[in-house]
C-alpha cells in the first residue's frame, strides 16, 4: 500500500489494484487515511490562474522493458502476443487523466519514442496531437535522437501561460545517451529570464549533474558537469527561474543546491511502467504545485504492477521516491 499522490485538497493511496481517492481536504492540514499520516499542500495565495500537464518517457515502440545494457538483473516484461503493446496503454490512460483538469497546455519531456523511427514519432502525434492539438508542446529525448533523426527538436521554445512562462530546451545530443546544453540556448534561456518579470519554469529531457558532487565524470548520463554548472549559475543569477524539470530517469527526485537555494531541481517518473506517472502543475498568483499522479486506469495498474518487480525488486522504491519528491511547492 502507498500513499502515491497529496495535493492541497485531495490525496491518493493505491492498494495494489485498488485506488482510494480522498477529496475536499482542507489546504495544510493533518490527515490520516489507511494508516498514513500526512499533511496536505500549503495553498499559495491568490487566485488560479491555469493548470498543466507533463509527461516524459513515453517509449512508443518499446516491446520490452527491464533492460539496462550491460547489467542482467531482470525480470524483463513484455504482453503477450496479440495484446496491445504497453506504451499505448500506458499513454492512453496518462491522455484519459490528463483531459480531465483540462490543461492549458501538455509538456511532454522527451524519449517520445523507443528506436528514434519516425513511425514511432507518428505514434506518439496519433496520441498525443490529437488529444491536445495546440496545447502540445514537445521535445525530444535520448531515444528519439540515437539514430540521427532530427524530429522534435525545434528547441529552445517559450510558452506563455497566466502566471508562468515555460522554456523548454533540447538537452539531447544525436547518437548518445547522455546530454548537453548548447551555448545558444544558454545565452537564450538567460536572456528569456532577464526579459521577464514573472516566473520561470523550465524544462529538458535530461537531468543535471550536482555542482555540489565530489566526482566529476565526463561520461555523466544527465547533462555533462561543464553545462550542467553553467546553467546552475544561470538560475543563480535570475532568481524568477523557479524550477527545472526533467525526466530521463524513470525515477521522482527533487535535489536543491546551496547556490540556487530554494529552486528544485527535479525529475518525474516515466509513463510506460512503475509508477506510470505524470505530474500536474497548478498556477496560482503566490506560487505553483507539482501534483504528481500514478495512471490508474484499470489496465495501466495491471501493467504496473507487474513492473514495479523491475531489476531484482529494487525499482520500486528507486522510481517512486518519497512523497516530497513527488508533491510540493514551487515558491515564486
């Protein structure tokens, strides 16, 4: 049992296959639902101003997962011969949640496909474009850029929403797994910050290093230590860039360093297996949420469940992350 997801008014516990929704909770109080003990979300002030979604990891293509190259740990998944493939159920269910808080617009954070084909990418537009039309905003990722297509990488791009301005970058580089940030879109992203009076939230597919770590790799499989650092110090010096958000590690982690102090530096589960995430951002004129949610249509569950058992049982806990990681204020 887990208690997956506490907003300012709500909170969700999934037993297994069973979902327990509690609504109409008052903003910053202390509750106990099934044994768990929490407090909801402090509410900012003011009014709402919009809502938004993301996703990332989507993986549409993917046949197998449970695979790390070089590591054999398993078990490894895959449906049967005839069931719909899991990246379709699995989006078509974070789609169906997501068309419910009727965003403003949907951010999907790259590795919108497995083998980088355009088949794949049309895949993902078949879903996602027709679901949210205009309101899509998309980038690539590791995987859509492993075989030197060039789809989805109209990056550096700016949305405008009440109350919040979202940059996204292309963080990816064509046939590697790690990322990088170009010295245009450094330059682009201080002089969007350095133009605008409200807050700025931004958003890449790959996390970064910690300008804080003892080690330095080279070989790092977010951004490289030498740009990760640079656009630390951009933060540092642009205090209304409120947050970064990537996905790349299938995991919920939000680390905050000494030079930026309260901005989180965050990453969100995947959507095509345990805990099959995506995370809503509420706008209000004092500050913003991350809410995450765990998909639960019927069939994603099933599907998540049997995942959670990934790499010899240590995923779980690994992909889920503590529920502060999951839900929290952005403070603006």
């Amino acid at each position: 049992m887990e208690l997956t997801s506490v907003a300012d008014d709500s909170a969700v516990v999934h037993d297994g296959l069973d979902v327990r929704r509690y609504e109409d909770l008052e903003p910053d109080h202390l509750y106990e639902y099934d044994g768990f003990a929490f407090r909801t979300l402090e509410r900012p002030g003011g009014e709402l101003l919009c809502r938004f979604a993301t996703v990332n990891d989507v993986h549409f293509g993917e046949t197998e997962c449970g695979i790390i190259e070089g590591l054999e740990m398993g078990p490894i998944f895959s449906v049967d011969d005839g069931e719909e493939p899991y990246p379709e159920t699995m989006n078509r269910g974070a789609i169906h949640e997501i068309e419910q808080i009727d965003p403003s617009v949907v951010v999907v954070k790259g590795d919108l496909t497995s083998l980088g084909t355009r088949e794949e990418y049309e895949l993902f537009l078949e879903y996602y474009g027709e679901a949210f039309g205009d309101r899509l905003v998309h980038v690539r990722g590791n995987h859509d850029a492993y075989h030197g297509e060039t789809f989805a990488s109209d990056a550096p791009l700016v949305v405008e929403l009440p109350g919040v301005t979202l940059a996204v970058l292309d963080t990816s580089r064509v046939r590697r797994a790690n990322g990088y940030l170009s010295d245009e879109s450094l330059v682009w992203l201080r002089d969007l910050a350095a133009s605008t009076d409200g807050p700025v939230l931004v958003f890449g597919h790959h996390h970064v290093w910690s300008p804080e770590s003892a080690q330095r790799p080279e070989s790092y499989f977010g951004i490289n230590p030498d740009d990760s650092e640079r656009l630390v110090e951009i933060f540092a010096a642009h205090r209304n860039l409120r947050g970064y958000f990537a996905g790349h590690t299938h995991r919920n982690r939000v680390r905050r360093f000494g030079l930026t102090h309260d901005v989180p530096w965050v990453e969100v589960a995947c959507v095509k297996d345990y805990p099959g995430a995506w995370a809503e951002y509420r706008v209000y004129e004092g500050g913003i949420l991350q809410v995450f949610h765990r998909i639960s249509t019927p069939e994603a569950l099933v599907w998540t469940e049997k995942t959670r058992h990934m790499f010899n049982g240590t995923y779980a806990e690994y992909a889920l992350g503590e529920l502060t990681d999951r839900c929290f204020v952005i403070t603006t």
